[in-house]
C-alpha cells in the first residue's frame, strides 16, 4: 500500500464524518480523494462513489432511524424518482457519451473531463446552498403536499446525482425543508435513507461486464468512511450543525474553483 492510498483511507474517515454531521457533502469529498489521491479515473471515481456514499448514508440512516429521525413516507416520496432517475442516467446516459465530447484543432474535450467540470459547478452550487442559513420550518407537515413538484425535484435530484456520482443530499435535503415543511433533524435522517437507495442502485446500474473494480482499493475506502459516520454522529450531538455546514461550504466552494482551474488551465 503506497502513500497515496493511506492518505485516502484517512480522508475517507472525513467522507463519513461529514455524512454523520450533516446529511450530505459526502460525494462532494471522496469523488476528488479518489481522482486527486488515489488516482482512480474519474468516470469510475463516480462509480465508486455512489458505492461508498451509499453504503455509508445506509449506517447513517439506521442510526437516524433508531432516534426516530426518519420519516419513511417521504425516504418513498423522494425515493421512487430519484432511484429512478440515478439508474437510467448510470446505464443509459453516461455510457451513451462519446469519449471525445467536443474536439478543434486546439482543444479537446474529453468525457472525463467534462464529468470533472460538471461536478465542479455542482460542488459550487451545493457550497452556496451550505453557506446560506438553511431554516427548518417548525410548522406541521402541509397535508397538501405539491405532489408533481416533489416528482419534478426527485427527477432532478437523480439526473445531477447519477452523472456526477453524487449522492444528492445537498439537493434533497433543501427539497425536504421547503417542499415538504420537514425539520432539519428529520430532513438529515431522512436524506440519509434516500442518498443510499439511489447511490447503490445507481452503482448496480453501473456495472457492466467491461469493467475493472478494485473491490479491495472499494471496501477499505467504505469501512474507513462507516467508522467516520459513527464519529460523526456522535460529533453532531456536541457541536452546533449550522456552523459546521457554513464552514464546511466555503471548503467544498474552494475545491469546486481548484478542480475547474486544474482541469481547463493545468490539464
């Protein structure tokens, strides 16, 4: 095991950290440990990704759920589009693009490339989302629920989460909040369940015969992010979440702006 993979496995530790504190950011975090660190290829970086984060959002979740900080009726309402949005994207879109996306006779876009950008502006926005207060409605859940607006926001959720090998709770727990009058509590629990339904299922979508994975480089990254979601969530008991979401975006808003300059300036 070289320096680079220790490294990584420690960072994973943070992967899981961050899950346990705050519901999401975890996709944000190993997608660049994987590409930068440990030097897997980002197409599959993505892949990994929704492996590691879905795994780990499902212990974060049954620890959620132990406090009774789940609401399952939504983890369905979210759930069914996102689940259904992330596999088509994973088996249909992603390999549907062409290895060479654009191409002159000075510059050329590669697939892997484009992928990397794309989840650069996602990280970008879901760090202005994090520095944002975010206030939990205390109000009762609205029995009028906007059904179509739930589905439409679901769609979307899966489309962003499969093409990035994010798992999304920067979206969905937002979506929680104002659409559904969650508190932020039970968004967090609930968002955990969600992001791991739609990553594994979008890993499952992934795989084809073609493809190589390194189960050990996979499953240690995973266990080491596990443990860091029980840190976590004992962590989340002692320090302030809204503080720690802040700070945590303005570091994701800094990584989104290093992994556009390296790949367009320094590529």
């Amino acid at each position: 095991m070289d320096l680079n993979h220790i490294i990584g496995y420690l960072l994973a530790l943070f992967v899981g950290i961050t899950l346990g504190l705050i519901g999401s950011g975890g996709s944000i975090l190993s997608v660049p440990i994987l590409v930068y660190v440990m030097r897997v290829e980002p197409i599959l970086a993505t892949a990994y990704s929704l492996f590691i984060v879905g795994t780990t959002a499902l212990f974060g979740g049954i620890q959620k759920a132990k406090q009774k900080l789940v609401d399952f009726n939504k983890v369905f309402l979210f759930g069914i589009p996102t689940i259904v949005a992330v596999f088509v994207t994973r088996k249909i879109i992603v390999p549907a693009i062409p290895e060479v996306v654009f191409a002159t006779a000075n510059f050329t876009l590669h697939k892997s490339v484009l992928i990397m950008i794309v989840f650069a502006i996602v990280m970008i926005f879901a760090s202005i989302r994090m520095i944002k207060p975010l206030k939990a409605s205390n109000t009762k859940v609205d029995s009028n629920l906007n059904y179509l607006g739930i589905f439409t926001q679901g769609l979307f959720i899966g489309l962003v989460a499969g093409f990035v090998g994010a798992g999304g709770g920067f979206l969905i727990i937002p979506a929680l909040l104002f659409l559904t009058k969650t508190p932020m509590k039970m968004a967090v629990g609930t968002s955990l369940f969600v992001v791991s339904a739609q990553s594994l299922l979008g890993f499952i979508g992934d795989l084809r015969p073609d493809q190589t994975i390194d189960w050990t480089l996979l499953l240690t990254f995973t266990i080491c992010s596990i443990i860091g979601v029980f840190i976590g969530s004992m962590l989340s008991k002692k320090i302030e979440g809204e503080k720690l979401k802040t700070g945590f975006g303005w570091f994701v808003f800094a990584m989104g702006i290093y992994i556009i300059i390296k790949e367009t300036v320094f590529k």
